[in-house]
C-alpha cells in the first residue's frame, strides 16, 4: 500500500489506493445544486453538533461534506465556497455564527448572534411566539434538503406538541399537484400560549425566596437560576445567602432581612422592582422549630410562652407579612393571556396534619399557613395571583443533616416509598412545577412519600 506526504495545505490528510483523485476538472464539474446541497448538510451537521455543545473539528466537517474525497488538496476552493455560504446561512436563517477557537488544531463552535431584545418586556408580543414556531417549522425543512412530505411535518410538529387546532394545515384550491397553507387555529388565541408559559417559568421570571441560604430555600433558588430566572434571595444577614448569591452571578441578588420586619421585607422587594423590574414569583421558605412539651411533668415546668409565640411569628406571621406585600408588587404585572400575573408558595409540614409530642407551637404555625392558603388564594384571585402551600415530609435540610447518620437512615426508613429523606432538590423540582401549571391553585400539596407521622 503506497501512501502520499501529508501536505500542510487546508484540510490535508494521508491518502492510501482505492481512494479516488479529485482534480480540479471534476471541481468545475460540480454543479451549484451540488454545492447547495453540500452547503446544507453542512448546516446540518453543525446544527446537530451544536445541540450537543460539542466543538467541531474541521476534519469532522471536512468528512461531513466530502466524505472519502476529502484528502485532495485540489479542493480548496471548492471547500471555502461551501463553508462561507454554510456560515451565511446559519447566520440568516439561524442567527448564529461561525467562531474558531482553536487555530493549531483547527476547531469551532457556533455562537448566538443575534441583537439583544431591548424594553421592560420583550416577549410579550403575540406574534412573536408565532414567528418562533415558523422558524421551527422553516427550520426542519431545510434541514430535511428544502422539501418535506407533509405527513412527516405533522408527525414532527405533533411531538412539539402543536396539535390540530393551534395549527391547522389548509389545501389550496386548483393546485396541481395539491399545495397547503398554514394558518393559527382557534385554540391559539383563546389558550395561553406556550411563548407565554415559557416566558413565566424561564428567563423572564422574577423571584423572591425567603430562607435561601440553606435547605429547601438555597435548593430553590439554585434551580431557579439554572433555569435562567432572576431571583433575590432573601436571609438573615448572618446567614450564606450572601455567599450564595455571590457563587449565583448577577442573576442572583442577596436581600438581608427579617421575614417578621415589614421594612426589611419591603426592601427586598424593592431590590426585586429595581433590578429586574418586577415580581413573577414568591416562595416562603424561612421558618424556625422548636421541641417543647406543653407541661412536662417530670421537671414541672410549662412551655415557655415567649417561645410559642417566636414561632408562631417567625413561621405563621412572617409568611403572611411576605405573601401581602409580595401581592401588592405582583398586582402590577401587565397579565397573560389567561390573566395571570403572579404565583405565592408557601412551606407548610405534614406536622400540620400529624404533630408529634413537643410540636404545638411548630404544629400550630404550619397549621395556620395550611388554613390560610384557601382564603387567601380567594382574596387575590380578581388578581390572577395564584396561592399554593407545600407540606413536606421528612427532608434533608441542615437541621437533619446534623443528626448521626444511623439516626437519619431510621428517619429516612419511616417513609413508606420512597423510604429515604426527600431531597431538597424534590422541593424545589414541586416549585417549577407549579409555576408551569396555572391550574393548581388555593391547594395544599404533601410531598412526604406517603409518610403518616406517628405521636
């Protein structure tokens, strides 16, 4: 088997026998349907690799478009020609640029060019949900070659979820052969749409998490912030919140403050108002506990009132101070198409239901977040201001975490299934998804794994 030198030149690489020549006759043989076509399995290949955030290789792409041919050096022209229309189309079309990151070992990756949207809110444009939807359409009939049957379109569109009736597809008359037209069926403008779902739960939601230092908070705000929200976390300035916030970015803005303190809770929520514009979401997470029977005999001594009634403020007083004047701020969202301008979640317990020995005052503050959240969820409701309260079990938050790990592992077997401590990722995953479904409303949601206290 002979071989030939490595050549220095663009693209080169070893070329053995039964590999066919390339010269630059057979080059000025290729028509510019050829080229356009090889220009869009290149956007294909990138696309795809794109999706995977992988950096491409030019050798990869260099395979990609000429396959066995590629090791000629006569094809340089020719590979150019096709690279630069596959870099105008992506950009057109796509709005997205070729970028090399790497020259020694030649490698790129594609990047977002488009401009910035500009204004308090830019998404809120019903056309443009529609516009996104033509670009996923136009987008997977170009990457199937510029033609497309109509069933496999349907049957793509169908696992977007775009069904028959957001989405209708009409025969136009005295076409031959037969051609079609789309066009927003009546359910697109009487449901919310998916651009405004999205613009809630994504990147144009603005939250407020109390306790976000640590525990189901902390596991709050982190989700939302990976998720591409906004979000002042609000803690004791002794707490990590300020760390946390820190580690966040500038996504993530860290409001010292007492939940019982109407200043201070007003102030985080003007950081909210001034730095992102608005309020979507609010989630009470801050709360204390104590374990104090009503009378112990054995030591004769009476629960400590002061105590009681610490709890009570902190937990059931504190929660009811952030849920009326997050409202208030809440009140001013310009609302969706199905009226709705906000979310509050609330962090019950399922001692609310099932208190053990030693948890009146804790057992009596959840109880009363418990037996508030209906009435609430009815005064805001002229509002579009939904009201959900959270009942976990037994989870793994600091308090937990610093018990002996036998001790944990008993705690984590009360529960029937999954029989282990919830994670405080779980809590936050319930979150999102009561943010996602505009439904649930003026409801107490357990999320213990089927856990029934015992005394």
């Amino acid at each position: 088997m002979s071989q030939r030198k490595r050549s220095k030149g663009l693209g080169s690489s070893q070329m053995t026998d039964g590999e066919e020549d390339f010269s630059p006759s057979q080059v000025e043989r290729y028509s510019q349907d050829q080229v356009n076509q090889k220009v869009s399995e290149l956007v294909q290949f990138l696309l795809v690799k794109d999706q995977k955030k992988m950096p491409i290789k030019k050798a990869d792409m260099l395979k990609s478009v000429f396959g066995k041919y590629r090791s000629c050096k006569e094809y340089k022209d020719f590979y150019s020609e096709i690279v630069n229309k596959a870099g105008r189309t992506l950009q057109e079309v796509f709005g997205l640029q070729l970028v090399e990151i790497d020259t020694k070992c030649p490698t790129y990756i594609l990047i977002n060019n488009l401009p910035r949207a500009e204004g308090k809110y830019p998404c809120r444009d019903k056309e443009k949900e529609k516009m996104g939807l033509l670009l996923v359409i136009l987008s997977f009939i170009f990457m199937k070659g510029n033609s497309v049957k109509d069933s496999a379109l349907w049957e793509f569109l169908n696992l977007l979820r775009v069904y028959p009736g957001y989405l209708e597809m009409i025969s136009i008359p005295l076409t031959d052969p037969r051609e079609f037209k789309f066009q927003w069926g009546p359910r697109a403008e009487k449901e919310t749409s998916k651009k405004d779902v999205l613009n809630f739960v994504a990147k144009g939601l603005v939250a407020l998490v109390t306790g976000g230092g640590s525990g189901l908070g902390r596991a709050t705000v982190e989700r939302l912030v990976q998720h591409g929200a906004r979000v002042v976390l609000l803690d004791l300035p002794t707490s990590a919140g300020g760390q946390l916030a820190q580690e966040l970015g500038e996504h993530c803005a860290f409001a010292p403050a007492d939940v019982t303190s109407p200043k201070e809770v007003g102030a985080a929520l003007a950081v909210a108002q001034k730095q992102f514009g608005r309020l979507d979401l609010a989630v009470n997470c801050a709360g204390i506990g104590i374990a104090v029977k009503t009378y112990n005999s054995k030591k004769d001594k009476v629960h400590d009132l002061e105590d009681f009634q610490r709890v009570i403020n902190v937990n059931l007083v504190g929660t009811f101070n952030v849920i009326r004047l997050s409202a208030q701020l809440m009140s001013q969202n310009k609302p969706d198409a199905d009226g709705h301008r906000g979310l509050l979640v609330n962090t019950a317990s399922v001692a609310a239901f099932e208190g053990q020995v030693g948890q009146a005052a804790y057992s009596a503050s959840k109880g009363g977040i418990v037996g508030m959240t209906l009435p609430i969820a009815r005064d805001l409701a002229p509002l579009g201001i939904r009201v959900v309260t959270i009942a976990p079990g037994l989870f793994s938050t600091p308090l937990l975490a610093g018990l002996p790990e036998k001790v944990r592992n008993f705690l984590g077997q009360q529960v029937p299934f999954p029989s282990r401590l919830g994670d405080p990722a779980e809590y936050a995953h319930l979150v999102q998804a009561l943010a996602e479904n505009p439904m649930i409303n003026g409801e107490v949601v357990r999320l213990d794994g089927a856990l029934r206290m015992q005394p």
